[in-house]
C-alpha cells in the first residue's frame, strides 16, 4: 500500500470538522474511571487533551513513588484522600503539585490512612465529575473544589474557596511524584506578584537502570490570577516565613490568601522538558488571553473531534462506553516532549531541535512513550487506521533517538532509556509504518536504523535492548542460561528470557525483512527471513510446545509449561506457543490443524472461566501462569489465528466474548482486574476488535491484510488516516448473533474472512450479516496470507 497519509491531512481535517458538528457528544460515554483500581501513573489522567504534555490528575498515592519503578500509583479508586493536583504524568516522569488548603500551614501530604498531619484532604466520589478534558472534585477538609483542564503544554487549575483568612495553595515542587523516583533538585521563585517559575529533576528507577547518566528534568512557568497576601517557602526540612523562593529537595511555595466566600482562584502552568524560557513561550503561545473555561471548552472540542473520527452506532450503552473509554486511553496513554518552537529533551538535560519539516506534512512532535512491546497488536494499527500524524510522530521521535544516541529505545523518558522489557520492538513498528505508507520521515535512515536494530549487537547500549542479539545470530535461537540468584539476566550468550527473546526476535526480524524486500534490498531479504523462522528451533515436536533450548542445543529439563518467568517474560510456555504471528501456518503445521484448534478452543474455553486474565486478583500480573492471559501483551494475538486455521467462526466467538468478559465499565473491573492497561494498549484493542479489524502480523506484511471478526456495533463510521470514509454496518446484530454469515464490500461479496488493508483504506461500505449459529463455510477456503 503507498498511500499519502500526510498531503491530504487537510481535506481530513475539513470533512472531520464538517461531520462532527452534526452529531452527539461522544464525551458522555467516556467513563475515565473505569479501571482506576491499581491504575498506572500515567493512566488516570483526565485533564489532558490528547497527546498532551499537561496531563492533569489527582493524586491518592503518588508521593510514595514505587520502588520497582512500574507498580500502580497515583490514583486509586479504593483509596479516598486527595494530596495534590500533578501537572506531569508520563511513563517515569511526574511532578510538578498543587494543593489548595485552609487552615494552618502544613507542607507535607501525610500518609494515606491519616494518623500523621499533613495537607491531604478527604473526598466523596459522589461529588467528583471526571470527563475527556475536564476534573472537578469537592475537598471535603477545606470546602474547596478544585478544577483542572488543560492544553497541549499548560495545565489549568481553579479553585472555588470558603471565606477564611488563611487559605492557600501549595506548590509542592520537590518531592518525588509518581514514577519519577527522587528528587536531586528543584527550584522555584515568584518572578512577581502573579508569576513564578521554578524545575524539578529527577531520577527514575529505570533511568538509573537502564540510562544511569541521564536525567529528567521537567520546567515550569505560572500565573496566578490574584496576588497572593503572602508567600511562605519551604523545603524537606524546614519551613521560611515571607520568603519568596526555595531551591533543594522538597522545594517548594505557600501562597497564603484571604478569600471571600466562594471566590475562585485560578492558577495557568505552561510546561517544558528544556527550559524555562520554553516553558514560558509555551504558556505564551497556548494560555496567554486563555481563560479556564474556554481552556476547558477548547479541550473537550478537541476530544470530541479526536474521538469523533471513529463515531459508533447503537443502543446498548456498556458498549459504547467501554469502546469511547478504549479510544481515549489510546489517545492518552503518550504525551509529546517537544515545546511550541520544536525544542526537544536530549540526553543528559541537554536541548535538541526538531528539523524543520516540508509543508506537506503533518508536524511530528517529540514524544515520551513506554515501550512498544504489544504495541503492534493495538495501538500502531489503530493509528494506521485513523491516528497516523501519531504514527510518524513515533517514527520520527526514535529516529531522532537513534541520530542522537546511535540506538532506538523501546521506551523513553525525554530521550532516557527506560524499556523495562529489553527486546525492543522499535524496528517492528518502524518497518510496519512503513509498509502502510507512513512515511514523512527520512526512509533509508529509517531502514539503517531498523537493520541496526535487528543485527548490531558491538557497544550497544543497555537500555537499547537486545543485549543477547549476538547469541540470536550465532545460534539462530536465544540460548537459556539459569543464574542462581540472579533474575531477568541477559547478555552476549543468552538470556533467562531465551524462549520469548527467541520468539519476538524472530518476529521483529519478518517485519526487517518486509522492509528489506520493498525497498529491494535482496541480500538482507534473505538474511532477516532466515532469521525469522528461529522459532522453529524451540518448538518441541514431542510435547508441541515451544520449550527452551541450551547452547549445547538441549531442551531445558524439568520442563512446567505452565511456569512462569523461566524462559518467558511476564508468561509462560502455554502461552507463547502462539507466538508466531509472522507464520501461522507453519505453526499451524507444526502443531497438525486438528490439534491446533482444539487446543486451542479449550484453552478459550477454560480462561473464560476466570474471565480471560487473572480471575479477580487485582494485580497486573496475575494471569502470568495461567493458559490464557489478556491482560497482557503477549497473549493479544491468539484469538484472531482461528482465521488462520480454517475455523474463522471461533475467531468471532472468542474475540466478542473476551470484549464481554475481560473487560467491565467499573473502577475495579475495568481491564481484567487491575491487570496491564499500560498506556491504553488494552483500551486500544478493544476498539480494533469491536470494529471487527485485526491483523495478526502488525501490519508488517510487504502488502498488509486486514483481518475480519465479530463486529460488534450495528454501525460505526470510520474516518480513515488518508480523509476517506469506512463505514462498517451489520444486520441482525446482538448479543447472541456474534457470527458471521456474510459480508459485502462496497458491494462485491467476500468470501475471504480478510483483504488487504489498502484495499480496505480506499473506504467505502463494509457490510456483515449476523446470525446465531456458525456459518462453517464462509472465510475458510482461502485464510490470510501466511507466506514467507
């Protein structure tokens, strides 16, 4: 498919603005606090517009930090104190809280049962209102409501006061927020009556991990809409009457006021990853002559046209909220980086400038982002589909990464590696948006930067990943080690992870060499698609399992195929077998069809029981040892390879019913139980399956099919990447009619449960009939392309 995304984004943006002024809000069946039990940091964070860098939220939790660096913290529906109002919300990145309060002054938070002092305040949910763009909470302790909304790089904060002569708000600039881990410095000063400015640097637990020489550094610039009577500084140990700036740990300002009864207050924070003088221009160029509720008003617009692209129709409400509630996690989850005149992180605190690009491309910001392992089975083919200037921003971000740093980095913070995985799938992703006619970046410094990534192994750097990419090529698998006493080791001769490192890197290497292929560099062709059957080595054709192997090229003994951790990150055998999406035909072979699909039937029908993750265990990891585990990325795939092994009606039972079951529209059951919704990965899924779109290989393949399933709205109209139109419609839909009997496009009948994607993004009608009972003809004489 060469499609150009980018040339027409205009026209897109014109027939997006002519159709969304016609219909409903979608707003309203966005529930943000689905899944807020055991939520990440960046997770709940309702006062944002999508992609923003100002990412507004309240925080339960989030100055207890986490020690492992990923555990849920910030916001936790079952906890019921506030400590503070957080402008950044990223992955290893936090800071920046306010708190308004009454009373003497206190400048700590306390702790979350309430038995030490601090400036935390108790609440009601039934007096919050969290929507796409906009917060609002009563603080029960001081009779103040707080509001919060924002734009893309400056948070907005506005609170409603009891008359008292000792109010105040409290910016609390240097304690550890979230992921951000300590504090090494923070500043901050009243500039003048109404402004201050001030930054805060941190360093991450998985900056220290995985880039120990970097640092993050977030900056800020404010504007108080009343002059405050008096300012009171303090730090971590002690507390400064009249005094108007503070500098070192636990830095931070009390701006003491004397309010009348419900006088309000309203406090603009432009942000920046660079500098304060940035962060000001931000402010200046988004918040200047900007009033709360036109900040408030501008974001939801946004959020309704942002949603608006992919616009559903029916009547069952749970479904349409856990589909809106899906689509804003996906446009949540990252947040750009780079400020408003193209200023970018680099590593180390130093600033970068994003190359000026052609007018015929949509800007490409500078994103932060948590790894993007799963990501291809979510996220990046609902960008292909409708998002793609997010997309290419990704591209363009770890090509900027890689010109800087020499490697891509499957996750970053302000150009820091913090994977937290270690395979890094960058060169996937890049490979896959290029395959789908992404393109407004530079392609053959892309191509180096994929081929780098697949085969270079000399100095590489720690948070690239990878590190036993040197074992993969010699051996043709990743060789298990064991190291007494040592977890998640890997290096230059293999890895505890050898089975699923063997596997993925397989996969990334089908995708390299697609890329290859296209752009008609042969020799590399055939060395990536030799690569990319290493499965192959450590699928046991005794037991059918993929089992680890040795150096020596012994399977490991005292095999449990439902153990995790040995061999697989965050799984276990039973459910990494399926991990071939590059080939599921050969896996198909390997296994015999017959066995293939009871096997895996059984496996479907048995998770259900524990509704396809972790049963009711909040925890992100507690379906690792089971069969079946979709609160996790490696699972994300396998109900769809039904389509590949002629039995396309269990694709459609199983996908409709794990959107049932797995997911819920409560703070508890919302993704599983507390399980992995990461940086709406999950969410972003929900919404691909409920369209009935999905591909198996990511989109990788050199001409990229898409997949069909269980549709699950009676209409959905799609506005497309390029500025057409797809709309999907089914007849006789319910919640017992989840198979397909038959399906048109734009006319033509289908017969094949899939096409290729550009066929599909040229737009048109797509139409299924649904029924009750299987059609155990349609889609099972041709499956999608499985070739190599």
């Amino acid at each position: 498919m060469r499609l150009n995304y980018f040339a027409i984004a205009a026209f897109a943006a014109f027939v997006l603005a002519g159709c969304s002024t016609k219909r409903e809000s979608i707003l309203k069946y966005v529930d943000p606090n689905i899944g807020t039990a055991h939520s990440r940091w960046f997770f709940y964070t309702p006062a944002a517009v999508p992609y923003g860098m100002a990412k507004l939220a309240p925080s339960t939790n989030g100055s207890y930090g986490n020690p492992s660096g990923w555990e849920a913290v910030g916001y936790d529906t079952r906890q019921n104190s506030i400590e503070g109002f957080v402008h950044f919300h990223e992955w290893q990145v936090g800071g920046v809280s306010y708190m308004p309060t009454t009373g003497s002054i206190i400048t700590k938070p306390g702790d979350l049962e309430r038995k030490t002092p601090g400036y935390r305040s108790g609440f009601d949910r039934k007096n919050q209102v969290a929507e796409p763009g906009y917060y609002r909470v009563l603080l029960d302790d001081y009779h103040i409501t707080a509001e919060l909304t924002a734009t893309k790089r400056v948070g907005f904060q506005r609170y409603t006061f009891p008359k008292n002569d000792q109010s105040h708000i409290i910016l609390d600039i240097g304690n550890k927020q979230g992921e951000s881990d300590i504090v090494t410095n923070a500043n901050i000063k009243m500039l003048d009556d109404t402004h201050f400015e001030g930054f805060v640097s941190t360093y991450p637990k998985y900056v220290k991990i995985y880039d120990p020489e970097g640092k993050v550094n977030m900056y800020f610039y404010g504007e108080l809409s009343k002059k405050p009577v008096s300012v009171t500084a303090f730090t971590a140990e002690q507390i400064f009457d009249k005094k108007n700036n503070a500098e070192g740990k636990g830095a931070g300002l009390v701006l003491n006021y004397q309010t009348t009864d419900n006088e309000t207050i309203e406090v603009k924070t432009g942000l920046s990853y660079t500098s304060n003088a940035n962060a000001k221009a931000n402010f200046m160029a988004e918040a200047k002559n900007l009033s709360f509720d036109q900040a408030k008003e501008q974001a939801q617009q946004t959020w309704q046209e942002q949603l608006g692209k992919i616009h559903v129709e029916d009547s069952n409400l749970q479904n349409k909220t856990k589909f809106y509630t899906g689509l804003f996690h996906a446009l949540l989850g990252r947040g750009i980086a780079s400020d408003i005149n193209g200023d970018y992180p680099k590593h180390g605190g130093q600033t970068g400038r994003l190359p000026s690009q052609d007018n015929n491309s949509l800007k490409a910001e500078f994103i932060n982002s948590d790894a993007i392992w799963g990501g291809f089975w979510n996220i990046t083919q609902l960008w292909s589909l409708s998002y793609p200037e997010w997309y290419g921003s990704f591209v363009n971000t770890e090509l900027q990464l890689y010109k800087d740093k020499g490697w891509f980095g499957d996750g970053i913070a302000n150009s820091e590696y913090v994977s937290g995985v270690g395979t890094n799938f960058v060169g996937l992703a890049v490979a896959g948006a290029y395959n789908v006619g992404i393109r407004n970046y530079n392609v053959d410094l892309a191509y180096e930067a994929v081929k780098a990534n697949e085969l270079n192994y000399k100095n590489r750097a720690v948070g690239a990943g990878k590190l036993d990419i040197k074992a993969f090529l010699k051996y043709g698998y990743v060789p298990y080690f064991d190291q007494t006493g040592r977890d998640f080791v890997t290096d230059s001769t293999g890895s505890n992870f050898a089975g699923s490192h063997t596997l993925e890197y397989s996969y990334s290497a089908f995708a390299a060499a697609q890329m290859a292929k296209a752009m008609g560099k042969t020799a590399d062709y055939q060395k990536f698609i030799k690569l990319s059957n290493g499965w192959r080595y450590i699928f046991n054709p005794q037991n059918k399992l993929m089992q680890p192997k040795r150096a020596n090229g012994s399977f490991i003994e005292k095999f449990d195929p439902y153990q995790p951790w040995r061999g697989f990150q965050e799984g276990n055998a039973v459910q990494y077998t399926f991990y071939v999406p590059q080939n599921p035909a050969a896996l198909i072979t390997a296994i015999g069809k017959t066995n293939f699909n009871k096997r895996l039937d059984s496996i479907f029908a048995v998770s259900e029981k524990q509704g396809f993750g972790g049963g009711k265990t909040i925890d992100a990891f507690a379906g690792i040892n089971s069969i079946y585990n979709h609160g996790n990325q490696p699972n994300l795939h396998i109900s769809w390879l039904f389509n590949f092994s002629g039995k396309p009606w269990l694709t459609q039972k199983w996908t409709r019913a794990i959107g049932q079951e797995f997911y819920g529209t409560e703070p508890v059951h919302g993704y599983g139980y507390g399980q992995d919704e990461d940086q709406g990965q999950l969410g972003s899924w929900y919404v691909i399956n409920a369209l009935g779109l999905f591909d198996v290989k990511g989109f990788t393949d050199l001409r990229p099919v898409i997949e069909l399933g269980s549709p699950l709205f009676a209409k959905a109209s799609i506005t497309l990447g390029n500025g057409k139109k797809l709309i999907i419609e089914t007849q006789n839909n319910s919640k017992e009619n989840v198979y397909v009997q038959s399906v048109t496009f734009n006319g033509r009948t289908l017969d094949n449960c899939w096409l290729y994607l550009d066929e599909l993004m040229k737009g048109g009608e797509l139409k299924f009939v649904m029924g009750s009972k299987p059609n155990l003809s349609w889609g099972t004489k041709f499956p999608p392309p499985s070739a190599q």
